[in-house]
C-alpha cells in the first residue's frame, strides 16, 4: 500500500494532469455565444485587407505555443520583462498584434458584463483560434479547436532563443526540436509546409543563396537579386515560390513540389529534401497527395494548439492581450 505521503504526491500529480486538459469548442456557447464568429469575422477582414496576414496569424500561434505552451505569451509587449518580441526569432519579424488585439476588443464589448471589469475570452484561445480561420481562409484544412487556455502574466525570452528553431538548422535538429514537443517526423514535416504561404526576410536565407548547392540556380539568381550579400536584410522573399503573387498565400501542398525541385527558400527547408528515406518520403507523399498534407497539418496542429496550457485557475484572462493584468 502506498504511504499517506506518496498519495498526496500522486493525487497532486492527477491534478495538475487535471488541470491541463483543454474543453471542447462549445467552452464559451454560455458566457460568450459570438465569440468564434467575431474571431473569424476578424482575421476574415484582416486577410481582405491584406492576405499575407494569414501567415503572420498562423506563426504567432506556432511561436506562442512553442515557448512555454500557448499562453500568448508572445503577445506581452516591451514594457513586460522578458517580452518574447525581442527574441532572435521574433524581433522585427512578428506582426499581427494589432489584428489581435482588436478582435480581443470586439470579442470583450461583445460578452464582457455591464459592470463587470473581468475579461471573458483569453489571448490564448483568441490566437489559437485565429490560426485556425487564417488557414481556413487560405484554402487550407479546419480542425476542431480545444478551447479554455489561460493567459500567463510573464514572458520568457530566454527560453524563445532556445526552443524557436532557426532557419539554418538541420534535419536532425528540427527532428529533436519539434520532437521535444511532443511531434512525430511526419507533424514536423506537416507543419513546415505552413510555410506554403508567408514570406522570410534576406538575413534569413542569404547563406543558402550564396553558400549551399542544394539549389536550383534560376531560383538563386532571382532571389539574389532582391538578397545581396552585404545588404538588404530586410527584403522579403515567399516561402513558397509561386508563378504569380496571386498564388503566393492560397494554403496548397506547392510547397513539398518546391523541395523536390530545390526550391526552398530556407536551409532548415530544403533539408527535409536531401535525397533519400526518412522525411524525403514524406515530402514525396505530400507533394502527391494534397489531401495527406492537409490531414497531416490538421492534426499536428490540433498537437500545438495543446502544447503546455494554462487551464483552470492557473494564470489569468487579460483584459488587453500586450499586457497582464
């Protein structure tokens, strides 16, 4: 029989295990019934504004829940200590904050209770949801969104330069990084090709183009005209490479059939086609089968979206998403 003391230990252990499991997507059918139709309303608007904002809604949420699990954390601005904006992976390349933040009001006018100052519908679950509708709007697949997470009231910028894997990493290390997280060869292959749509900045890829022979030379030739080598770091370039800037954010499989013509952009890209078995086989699988891409993606990312939350009484529910309470 176990001690009185390791019972307490196992029934803290169940409990905080307790704790983490997210709700299903009816959480908020009685205290806020609009708030998925204002979130889809919202990021609808922002893409008709400008489509590329899709992307940028899909990898707040990948960069949120990749640091400490999606607790917005990413959305605390330079005023908080430690604000992830500034990590090596963030700072100057992260945008969408403002799309954010106005659905959360509009969500907030909506539900909050006259009188009432506590918030309704956290961060976290606005952001999730938001990368959801964002692909959906894209042409790419829906999945069913777990709802409940709290927002946390601190950033870790420290643990964002550690755990956001660079763009010149390699096929092993992207395999532990995302398999530290719990994802499978096949997620982390699925959830590169978010990168069918959104565009990287030169610093990012310049070394690919001027350093590596893994790629097709017309593709380097055209990038390198918008990369020089000593400047431009800022110029952006589409992730996925596409006969017309129409194309460039329809969410498709295009981006697996650009690996296997060397065609993509990053290095932490194009080594998932390197030449044979391992995620060379699931590139080929993807790049032949749109509906295996969009089945796989789904599902990896319903994974992400359950990465370390806050539920329960852990944390809080901001009242502005920059900001803690």
């Amino acid at each position: 029989m176990a001690s009185p003391s390791l019972s307490v230990v196992l029934l803290l252990c169940l409990a905080a295990a307790a704790s983490a499991v997210l709700s299903p997507p009816t959480f908020y059918n009685t205290s806020c019934t609009q708030a998925l139709a204002i979130i889809k309303t919202g990021v609808a608007a922002a893409i008709a504004t400008d489509r590329s904002m899709g992307a940028s809604l899909l990898r707040l949420h990948f960069h949120d829940c990749f640091v400490q699990g999606c607790d917005a954390s990413v959305l605390l601005d330079a005023t908080v200590p430690n604000s992830e904006r500034s990590a090596l992976g963030n700072a100057g390349s992260l945008r969408g904050f403002d799309v954010i933040e106005k659905i959360k009001a509009d969500v907030e006018a909506a539900c909050k209770k006259k009188g009432n100052s506590r918030a309704v519908v956290s961060c976290a679950d606005i952001l999730a949801v938001a990368a959801r509708d964002s692909v959906v709007a894209l042409g790419g697949p829906a999945w069913d969104v777990q709802l409940g997470r709290r927002d946390s009231d601190t950033a870790n910028v420290a643990l964002a330069n550690q755990d956001l894997p660079p763009p010149f990493m390699d096929v092993a290390g992207l395999i532990k990084s995302f398999g530290d997280k719990g994802f499978t060869m096949t997620d982390m292959v699925a959830l590169s090709g978010a990168h069918t749509i959104g565009r990287a900045q030169c610093k990012n890829f310049r070394s690919r183009l001027y350093g590596e022979d893994n790629i097709d030379s017309d593709y380097a030739t055209k990038l390198r005209a918008n990369c020089p080598q000593t400047s431009g770091d800022g110029n952006l370039a589409q992730l996925d490479d596409t006969p017309t800037t129409m194309t460039a954010d329809n969410f498709d499989n295009s981006y697996f059939v650009n690996l296997q013509l060397k065609k993509g952009l990053l290095h932490s890209d194009q080594v998932l086609f390197n030449g044979t078995g391992g995620t060379n086989n699931t590139v080929n699988n993807f790049a032949s089968n749109p509906p295996a891409f969009s089945s796989a993606f789904a599902s990896a990312m319903v994974t992400m979206g359950n990465l370390s939350p806050l539920t329960g009484s852990q944390g809080q529910i901001r009242r502005i998403c920059s900001k803690p309470n």
